[in-house]
C-alpha cells in the first residue's frame, strides 16, 4: 500500500493546500469519529477534483467505510424510521460512490465488485417522506453515473439542485446525461440484477423527479439492443413495462410533466421497434399519445413531438386496412 501522501505535487501552492486536504478527509473516513464531517466535505468537491474517484478506491479501507455508511442504516428503512440527518449522511457516501461509478478508470472495477447491489434495498422503499425520496434518487443517480454520465442535449434533463436535498450536496449526481452507448458491461451488469423491476416500481409510485430518473434509466436499457431485446423476450416483461408506461401516460394527463413525458415517449418509441412489441402497442398505446391530450405540454418541445410522430407513424405502418382506409384487427 503506497501512502496518500506521495501523490503526484500540483503546480499552485493553492491548490496543493487543497489536495492535503483532500488526502487528509479520505483519511478521516476510516474513522467513525471523524467520517460525518470528512463525507460532508468531499461530497462537496468530488465535482472539482478529477481524480477522486481513483483516490478514493485504492485508500485503504475507503469503499470499506463507505459500504458501512449504507449497511448502517438498512435498519432504518424496514421499518420506515430515517431521519433527515441519516438520509443527508448517506447520500453524501453515495454521492462519493457515484465518482467512482462514473470515473472509467474505477467504473469496470466497481462493477466487477457488485457494489450496486448495496443500493437496491433502498430502492425497493415506498415511503413518501423526503428522506426517502432523496435516499431513492440519490442511489438512482449512482445507477445513472456507472454509464450514462456523458452531458448532451438528448440525455436526461438538467435538474436543477432546487430538486436536491441542500445538505447533501451534489448528491444526486444527475445534472444531465446522455447514456454512452458502448457501456455494454453496464447494461449486462444491469440485466442480470432486478433493476428494471425496480425502475418500474419508482416509475409507478415515485415523485416526478425519481419517476424521471427512473425512466431515464429504462429509456437508455431500451436504447440498447441486448436490453431491447431482454425486455421484448417474454410476454410478461413486456407486458409489465407497457402497464407502467400506460399509467404514467394517464396520470401525465391529469398531473403534467414535459420531461417525464420526453423519456415515457422515447422508450414507446423504442418499443415499437422490435416487430413483435410493435404488433401489441397496436392494441394498447394510450389514446392520448394519439390524440392533442399532450399538445400544450409538447408546444415548444420537437423533439418530443417529432418521436411521437415517429411512434404513430412505426405503429401504422405494416397495418392491414380494409378498402374504406380503417385498420383490421389482427386475426
């Protein structure tokens, strides 16, 4: 084990002032009395210092720390008791593990551990107060940095930190994301755990900013092939996943939202390109992605508006019609 200390020197005296201190509150980390304080502060400057996610993940005993802040309060979420101060806590460790998760020289090793893991306990939550919902968010955001951390305009929305717990930093992790699509060990990490099942959940029940994260993750499952596939495989997949998509499609009726509406959209769109999800969204897309329900709310957004074409448009196409111009049903 080689000391912290020996790192490579930086060129300002200031900035050199800063890195002891960065090596000195990864240290504190070891230590229950002063690891509050030193997560604190490194979540607070895990987005200035570009390698911190390798300094934190060959210190010795530092993920070891961060694992137990989150075993630490499994106790708390079954039953429901979290406290605002805990939640604030551990997002700040998981906001410690998004670094790594995002990082490419950690991100292969993070996963090969199966850290993730620890995570989905918190996702399979349902209590509504903000102390969960931030833990649930905060530990999607995790989700979201292992591969879909590249800022672009298709990517998740820009979240603003209005939507983020205050005293936990930057914890959410998610400013905006465009899924690198050659992550190919993320998705295959992804589809041999219950995330999608757990995606689903949040997308059912959650507030609107996990619901979007949630999709977001999904949406980009969707967006590749092997994950495209996975999810059209069986009926029951999805059947499952048309159901929560047509949920969120009549409650964004009553209870608008332009950004969930933009990923909801997308993975239909995506959907409708595997012939045989094709061949049942005929039957079960929501009338309102059909007709001006969603006008208003998609006025400025062509995005949106021009995939939602395209959904129409893919869903049409193939259809048998009768001489007056009117689809068949299937036989």
């Amino acid at each position: 084990m080689h000391s912290l200390a020996t790192a490579a020197p930086v060129p300002t005296t200031l900035a050199q002032v800063d890195r002891e201190k960065i090596y000195q509150w990864i240290n504190e980390l070891s230590s229950p009395e002063t690891r509050e304080n030193a997560l604190l502060e490194l979540s607070k400057k895990r987005e200035s210092v570009p390698d911190l996610a390798p300094m934190l993940w060959h210190s010795f005993g530092t993920i070891a720390a961060l694992l137990q802040e989150i075993v630490n309060i499994y106790p708390s979420i079954n039953p429901p008791t979290l406290t605002a101060h805990q939640s604030n806590r551990v997002c700040n460790a998981l906001a410690l593990l998004q670094c790594v998760a995002s990082h490419p020289e950690t991100r292969s090793a993070f996963l090969a551990a199966h850290i993730p893991l620890f995570l989905y306990p918190f996702l399979h939550t349902v209590s509504k107060t903000r102390p969960f919902e931030y833990l649930r968010l905060t530990s999607l955001g995790v989700i979201v940095e292992m591969g879909f951390h590249h800022v672009g305009p298709a990517g998740l929305e820009l979240l603003t930190s209005s939507d983020l717990p205050a005293s936990a930093s930057q914890s959410a992790g998610i400013t905006g994301a465009l899924v690198k699509t050659d992550e190919q060990e993320v998705i295959n990490f992804l589809l041999t755990t219950e995330i999608i099942p757990l995606c689903l959940r949040i997308m059912e029940s959650g507030s609107e900013l996990s619901k979007t994260v949630a999709t977001f993750i999904l949406q980009k499952i969707l967006l590749d092939d092997t994950g495209l596939a996975y999810i059209c495989q069986t009926y029951e997949r999805f059947s499952h996943v048309a159901m929560i998509l047509g949920k969120m499609v009549l409650q964004l009726s009553k209870e608008p939202s332009a950004r969930l509406l933009k990923h909801v959209v997308r993975c239909y769109l995506r959907l409708s390109d595997n012939p045989r999800a094709r061949e049942a969204l005929r039957q079960c897309l929501p009338d309102q992605l059909k007709d001006t329900t969603f006008a208003q709310v998609l006025k400025d957004d062509t995005t949106t508006k021009r995939w939602l074409a395209q959904l129409v448009k893919n869903l049409q196409e193939g259809q048998v019609t009768d001489p007056r111009g009117i689809p068949l049903p299937p036989q």
